[in-house]
C-alpha cells in the first residue's frame, strides 16, 4: 500500500481525528474557568475549528503525498493540530478584555 490508496488515508485519519479533536476539548476542561454556557460556546467553537483545520489538513497532506513529498505532508498534519488551540486561547482574551463601552 502507498500513500495514495485511500484505505492508508482513512486509516491514518481514523487515528488522527480523535487527537484533533479531543485534546482542545480536555485542554478547555482542565484550564478553563468559565461557566457552562460560555464553556460550550467555546466547545462548539474548538470542533468547528478542529473539523475546518482537519479538513484543509488533509487537503494539503494528501497533495503533498501524491507529489512524493511525505515528510511536509505529515509536518503539516501535526502543525494543525496546533490551530484549534490557537482559536481557544484568542477566543479567551477576547471574554477576558474589556469592552470599551
């Protein structure tokens, strides 16, 4: 099997999806102080960003793959998974500022 069978991709999505998507879910648990609502705010706002980056992710890895170059399509499948906590803690300064009304 190589790179640009479907069944490799859908394996190594089936192993990555569950990273992608569940460590921003457990970092907002174990860091955050907000209350519920503004907790799932935040939730549904992490796995909207976690599918979108995901998504784009695979787009890009698997262009890279059919053009022979593994090593930046697996780079770049582990630096998005960066992206959905990137969201979280600017959509945390953004509860945290002070309106300037």
């Amino acid at each position: 099997m190589s790179l640009t069978d479907p069944v490799v991709w859908l394996i190594i999505a089936l192993f990555y999806a569950p990273l992608h998507y569940l460590l921003p879910v457990l970092f907002l648990f174990m860091t955050g102080q907000e209350d519920g609502a503004t907790r799932r705010r935040l939730i549904r706002r992490a796995f909207i960003n976690a599918t979108l980056s995901m998504a784009a992710a695979f787009a890009l890895a698997i262009w890279l793959a059919r053009q022979g170059r593994l090593v930046p399509a697996m780079l770049v499948l582990l630096a998005t998974m960066l992206v959905p906590f990137v969201h979280i803690l600017l959509h945390r300064r953004e509860l945290r500022a002070p309106t300037g009304n």
